[in-house]
C-alpha cells in the first residue's frame, strides 16, 4: 500500500489587476500532485509601435443593459490609458465615461453610437442552480486572430462559491479563454446571471499537461446591485420560456462587443 504525502503548492491568483498568491495543499499519490493557477479572463500582447513601447494592449468582451449602457469587469477597462469598444462589425464606438467598481470587479462604460447593440435583461435575485447550463458569447483569442471574430459556450454550472467560498461568485464546469473576461453569461431564457471574471486551471507538476479548469462567474444578484446603484433600471422580465441555443447565441451576439484596453 503507497502512503499518501502532502504537499504544499502555491495557487497564483489574479483579481482586480493586482497578484494575490494563495497557498494550497496538493495531495500526491505516487504520480505527482496537480499545480493550480487561477487568472483573469483577458488576453494580453504587445500594443503600440514596436520601437522601445512598453505599453500593454488587453482585450475582454462587454455587453449592452441599457441604451448606450455596456457591461464589462473591472479589471478590464480600470487605470487604461485608453478604451476601445469594437463592436461585431468592426466599428469603434466612443467611450464617453467609465465608471469602475473594483470590490465587485464590474465596470459600466457610458458610449456613443451603440444604438444597434440590443440591451441584454439581467436576472436579479437568483441562485445559480448546480447542472443548470448556461451560455456565454465574447471575444476570445484576438491576437492571435487578429479579427474581430466571436465565440460561443455552452456548458453547466459547477457549484456556488469561488475563492475562499466568497458566495458573490459561482463557478462554471469549463474554461472559458483569454478574452471572455466581461462576457454575459446567459440562462436558457436569454437573461443574465452573471458576467465573467476568471478562470482557473489545473495542470500537471513540472509544466505538464492540462488537466482540466472552472471559470469563475460574477453572480447576476451582484450586477443588479451594480446597475441599481448607478441608475441603471433593469428591463423588465419576459417570457421564461427556454430559448433554442442558437436564439441564445444571436441575442448575445447582437449585445455584446470586444473592448480593447491601452496600459
């Protein structure tokens, strides 16, 4: 019979744009323990000209609630030096004013000439339910892309809780990519529950491979809040009826937008 060792590995942690190391404890049956690293949902590559610029261009996902209202994260649009929102078309849209809120880690960008973008309905005051599955639409991996070219998720709810069991997270049972940091996560009736934050991610000692991750999610209780605290009035709830998934995909995609970030 192997005797199990613990132990100890660290857990590198990003929120809000600032490191927080959490140590973690790592059970080893003979083959290794698995390492952890958790971290904001936005992509990050060179910006600027080439010549000796240091600056930092990082690109997330944004949504539409209100008439040239648009959700994001925090740690997405805070301390720029510049905002860009793209919408699907390729079009810039101006950003007029952006008001951050780093405990909740959420954002509302004030815009002009957003007037196409479709105002997505936030869901207030509801758990998230273990299984349900959920739908998401943003922008991931731009840089490597180049274009303005969307993804969509489909996927179940892991459980409640995130770091710590900090109960204003939950967390979804996949990986979401670089760049869905402040996409909408929708339920089966086209509503939100909640915005994107991070994600984390478990792989092998020794640079192995990946093993699996969770993303972690803003709950739609928070973002009410949010919106109510800035005057936003949240729509109206319709119908309850489920949604085809493909209805879900258009009505995000008509929502939501790439933001690009300056440091």
């Amino acid at each position: 019979m192997i005797s199990p060792r613990v132990l100890t590995g660290v857990r590198r942690f990003w929120c809000r744009s600032r490191a927080v190391r959490v140590a973690a404890l790592a059970l080893m049956l003979g083959a290794g323990a698995s390492e952890s690293l958790a971290q904001d949902a936005r992509e990050t590559a060179p910006g600027g000209p080439p010549m000796g610029d240091q600056h930092k261009e990082q690109v997330g996902t944004g949504f539409a609630v209100g008439p040239e209202q648009i959700v994001t994260a925090a740690h997405g649009v805070d301390r720029c030096r510049a905002v860009r929102i793209i919408s699907r078309e390729s079009r810039s849209i101006d950003v007029v004013r952006v008001v951050v809120d780093r405990r909740r880690d959420l954002a509302l960008v004030s815009v002009r000439g957003a007037q196409s973008l479709l105002a997505l309905r936030v869901r207030d005051q509801a758990d998230p339910i273990t299984g349900d599955r959920v739908f998401l639409v943003g922008f991931p991996l731009q840089m490597p892309l180049r274009a303005n070219l969307h993804s969509f998720y489909e996927g179940p709810i892991a459980g409640p809780g995130g770091v710590g069991g900090d109960p204003d997270i939950f967390r979804l049972g996949f990986v979401a990519l670089p760049g869905m940091s402040g996409a909408a996560v929708l339920d089966r009736s086209g509503q939100v529950i909640g915005v994107v934050k991070s994600h984390m991610i478990e792989t092998a000692p020794n640079q192995g491979p990946t093993l699996g991750g969770q993303t972690f999610v803003v709950s739609g209780s928070v973002l009410a809040a949010f919106l109510r605290d800035q005057g936003i009035p949240l729509a109206s709830t319709a119908s309850e009826r489920p949604f085809s998934p493909e209805e879900i995909a258009a009505q995000a995609l008509s929502a939501s937008v790439a933001i690009r970030c300056l440091r």
